[in-house]
C-alpha cells in the first residue's frame, strides 16, 4: 500500500511539469480579470476560461485567483516568451489556449499570422520577456567569462 501511494504522488509530480500544448492568440489588454490593468506593450497573457476557472483556489471574486501573476513560458517554433497570467480568455475554446499581448505574441510570429497552432507551453519562475534572448545572453556571459583573453606584454630586450 504503501508503494502505491508513492508511486502515485511521484506520478502526480510528473503530470504537473509536463508541456500543455494549446492555440496561441493575441489581444489588446486592459483591466483583466485579475484586476490589474495592462497595455499591448507588457509581457502579459489571458489563459483560458477553462483553465482559469478551475484552477486549484479558485474563488468567486476571480481578483483573488492563484494563477494570476502566474508565469508560462510558451515555445512555439524554436522561440520561447516568458508571460504573466493577467485575464481570462472567455473566446478561447481549448483549456490550454492563450490568449496574449501584441508585443509577446510578435516573439512568436508576426501578428499577420493570427493563430498559433500546437504551441507548448508550461509554468515557469522566469521573467516575463522573450526567454530565447535572454538565454543567450546568459550563455554568452558564460562564455566569455571562460574564455577570456589575457594580453601579455613582454618586458624590453636588453641590446
């Protein structure tokens, strides 16, 4: 009995880290349902309404949501952004749609493409921002903290 209920919290641990793989979206931000007012120029995002309403702690007043202020990283094609949950998405017809800012979407694709298909995406502690950017950033900071160049002035020949 025992193994079994290990087996099943370490299988519960597994689910909640996986990649949701849903259709991305864009919108102009305002006052969300989390109570917090945005513009398409913040890294934000409205998750949807399937999502949103039944999140662990989810209450009545969606202010006091836990998944707002929440952070996903969203990857689509090889590009990644970091955004915070701020709305809920009423039009978004899968639970794991997104409905995002103009300026994270554009990390993506460009706007003309109107809908994402088959972006993964998962929680995150990261930033909002484009991730790839900063990732390597990071990578070349440790790079080039590795492999610094010396220059080594020798002392004057004696004649």
């Amino acid at each position: 009995m025992l193994f079994f209920a290990s087996a099943l919290l370490a299988l519960s641990s597994l689910v909640s880290v996986r990649a949701l793989t849903g259709e991305v979206t864009f919108y102009t931000p305002g006052l969300g349902a989390c109570g917090i007012s945005n513009t398409e120029n913040d890294f934000v995002a409205a998750i949807s309404h399937f999502t949103f309403d039944t999140f662990p702690g989810a209450t009545p007043n969606p202010n006091l949501n836990p998944i707002c202020g929440r952070n996903l990283r969203a990857t689509y094609q090889g590009k990644s952004v970091v955004v915070k949950v701020v709305d809920k998405c009423p039009g978004c017809g899968g639970a794991n749609d997104v409905d995002m800012s103009p300026i994270a979407f554009r990390v993506l694709a460009p706007e003309a493409v109107g809908r994402l298909f088959g972006v993964e995406w998962d929680w995150t502690d990261s930033a909002p921002g484009p991730a790839r950017k900063r990732e390597e950033s990071a990578r070349s900071n440790v790079i080039n903290n590795t492999h610094r160049m010396v220059r080594v002035r020798s002392a004057p020949h004696a004649a």
